[in-house]
C-alpha cells in the first residue's frame, strides 16, 4: 500500500518555480520537468523509505531526468514533502528546512 504524500506550500512554490524557470530556457522544459517530478513522486510515495536520509531527518530523491531533488520526512504512513530544490541551489537554503 502506498504512503500518503503531503506537498507542503513551500514545495508547491519551489516546483512553480522550478518549472517556470525551465520554461524560461526552452518552451515546454517546464512539462519535462513536471512529469519527470510526477515519476518520482509516484516512487516515492511507493517505498520512501528506500532513500536514504541526508541530513536531519530529511531524506532525499534525486530526479531522474533534470537536476533536482524532493527533499521529503517520513512520519508514520505519511510523506511529508518539503522542498524541491536543484542539487546546485545554495545549501543555506537545505539548513531551513
């Protein structure tokens, strides 16, 4: 059975963000985006306790496509995600979290 998965609000701004940013540098990279970010939550949601946490109690998956990450806690049956920042964002920014 899989998880609940929450998206926190600031999470949502990230992948708002995110894709609007992608779109910037070519026109429907922001969709690539989005369904390579839906391939990973669908993983995620199914078994997130297969990644390894990183730092505090937050664990991370890595995007298959693009150079992001969810950065996500697991309490009980429930996945808590709370930011989506690419792996080449300012690391201040994981220390918030």
């Amino acid at each position: 059975m899989d998880y609940e998965l929450i998206i926190k609000p600031e999470a949502e701004l990230d992948i708002a963000d995110t894709m609007r940013w992608y779109d910037e540098k070519q026109e429907g990279l922001g969709l690539r985006f989005i369904g390579d970010l839906d391939q990973k939550i669908a993983k995620v949601q199914a078994n997130p306790l297969h990644y390894q946490i990183r730092y505090k109690s937050m664990r991370m998956a890595f995007l298959d496509l693009f150079q992001d990450a969810l950065h996500f806690i697991v309490e009980g049956k429930v996945v808590y995600v709370h930011a989506v920042l690419g792996i080449a964002r300012d690391s201040q920014l994981w220390d918030k979290l």
